[in-house]
C-alpha cells in the first residue's frame, strides 16, 4: 500500500509519452498504483493557463453575488433539458451528497456540453446568464471547458488504458460523444459543506480556489486527509463508473468538503461520463450496465430520494 499523507502528483506530460508499441513508462505504473490503492491524485503540467483559472473563479464569484433571484432565473425549473437537475442554479441547503448530513450549505451553477435539445438524457443547451448579467461568466467557463476536454481528458483516458494494459485508445469509442456535468461551487465563508460521497462518472477534474486553508477532504485506506490547494495542479478522482467498469480494480474515493475559511470559495468540478448510450461491460464478466441507467440512478439518488451521491450511502 502507497503511504498517504498528501494525495501523489502525477505528472499530464509524462503520462502523454506512450511509445509506438503502446507502452508506457514509470509514470503510468505509478497511475496504476494510485488508482489501484486510493483513486485521487494530484496532475501537474496540464498545460492549461493560471488566468484563464483565475478569471473563471472571479466569475463565478461575481455570479454568485448576485441577487437571488437574478441568479433563480437560471434555475433547474427554467431547463430544458432531461433531468432538469443536470442544469442550472441551486440555491444554498439545495442539494443533499449525503443523507445524513443533510441538505448542503453550498450554491451550485451546474452546465454541461452546449447540444441541440434531444431526447436523449443529459443533452441539450445551457441556459447562460449574458453579459449584461454577470460579465464573462458564459465565457470564462466555456474556454475553460473546451481546455479541460481536449488537453485532459483525451490524454487521461488513454493513460488509464495503458496504465490497465490496455491498447491506448481502447477508451476513445465510448467517448466520441461524452457527457460532462461541468458544475461551479461557491462555499460561503466559514461554514461550507459538501457531504462525504463519492463521484458518479469515469473521473473528475477538480479546479480549486488558492486558499491557505484546506477544505477538501479525502478518505483513503487509512483516514481522511486533507487536499490543499497546490499551485498549477488540479485534482484527479475516480468515479463510480470506472469502478464498475474495472470490476472493483481502480476505486473511487469518498471525499467531503467543509469549508471554515474566513473567505468565501470557489471549486469547479468537471465530471466525466461517457456517451450516453454506452454500454459498459466490467471487466473479467459476461455482466452489461448502461451508462444512462447508471447516471440517471445517481441523480434520482441526489435529487428525488435525497439519499446522497454516489456510494453515500455505503459511508457512514
């Protein structure tokens, strides 16, 4: 077992060399370690611009500044799209990540890929505030997003491949069309919480506030420990749906968040789902789960019933 007392930093560029044979090199076995012992990881050389960061958390603590009901136009009852929960403004105590800590003291903008409204699940348009509204906030957080899904994810998918012996672009046919719960969290001063859960998709990139004091908690094998924020990195953890689709092998990791700063704290999350209508088949089984069946059970979860994210449930 990796010793833990800070989460590993494992490095986008060296994870990116993967020879002509598809071989990797000390950098994904240490990929596969981390994932193997504890799912959450730091990632440096990422190669994603400091002031594009910096101006899209300003952003959004301009939005969140708000009046509420400028920011209660953008809410989940104005979407679109299904399940209304994937979009849009929730209020503080809106949402409940664990069922016995309750509804969370946080506000949320939660956006996704801009697509035609379909009838598929979680796909259709964002409703964004303009301009005249909250300056730069639909740009800063689209730039953003584009950076994350094309300089991230592709990398980081093919080096979990390589890091499971895989061919490199094994993962690449269930991500031509993915889906993203991009969300923005403002934690307000001194008594921000999220409650202990685990993330529902493949993984998640975390963007922290640079605050001095640390408000992520995660719980590896041992105990919780925090998660600082570290310059030029973003935070890496896996989620439920790589769990199931390595049968148990790559874990995902209960975290929490509780805020006690004396300033207010943005955290912009980037949650990664495949497409879809994949079909994920959990390696070592004859067994077959539908990604949209996976996620619209964790919404349920989240939004409906109130038991909490992920396997909330199972952390007591």
């Amino acid at each position: 077992m990796i010793p833990m007392a800070i989460l590993p930093i494992l490095s986008l560029a060296k994870l990116k060399n993967i020879d002509a044979s598809g071989l990797g090199n000390d950098e994904h076995k240490r990929l596969y370690d981390v994932c193997y012992e504890h799912g959450f990881f730091y990632l440096s050389d990422h190669d994603i611009s400091s002031d594009l960061v910096r101006q899209t958390v300003d952003v959004s603590h301009s939005f969140f500044q708000l009046p509420l009901e400028k920011k209660k136009a953008y809410g989940q009852d104005k979407q679109i799209i299904y399940p209304k929960t994937s979009r849009g403004y929730v209020p503080l105590y809106g949402e409940t990540l664990h069922e016995d800590v309750g509804p969370d003291p946080k506000e949320v903008f939660d956006l996704g890929l801009e697509r035609p409204l379909s009838d598929k699940p979680f796909t259709g348009p964002n409703l964004m505030p303009d301009d005249a509204v909250s300056p730069g906030f639909s740009a800063s957080h689209y730039q953003l997003q584009r950076e994350i899904m094309t300089k991230i994810v592709p990398p980081l998918l093919r080096a979990l491949a390589v890091a499971l012996n895989l061919e490199a672009d094994w993962f690449a046919p269930f991500f031509d069309d993915p889906i993203l719960i991009h969300r923005t969290i403002y934690y307000p001063a001194e008594c921000g919480i999220a409650g202990k859960h685990t993330d529902n998709g493949i993984f998640t990139v975390l963007i922290q506030e640079s605050l001095p004091t640390p408000s992520l908690r995660v719980f590896t094998k041992d105990a919780w420990i925090d998660a600082p924020c570290l310059d030029d990195t973003f935070v890496i953890n896996l989620g439920d749906m790589l769990q199931l689709w390595t049968n148990g092998l790559f874990v995902s990791t209960p975290h929490k968040v509780i805020h006690t700063g004396s300033s207010s704290r943005i955290s912009i999350p980037f949650f990664i789902y495949p497409n879809i209508d994949s079909i994920i088949e959990p390696m070592g089984t004859d067994e077959t789960l539908n990604s949209t069946d996976i996620m619209l059970k964790n919404f349920n979860s989240i939004w409906v019933t109130k038991s909490g994210a992920g396997r909330a449930r199972e952390l007591k």
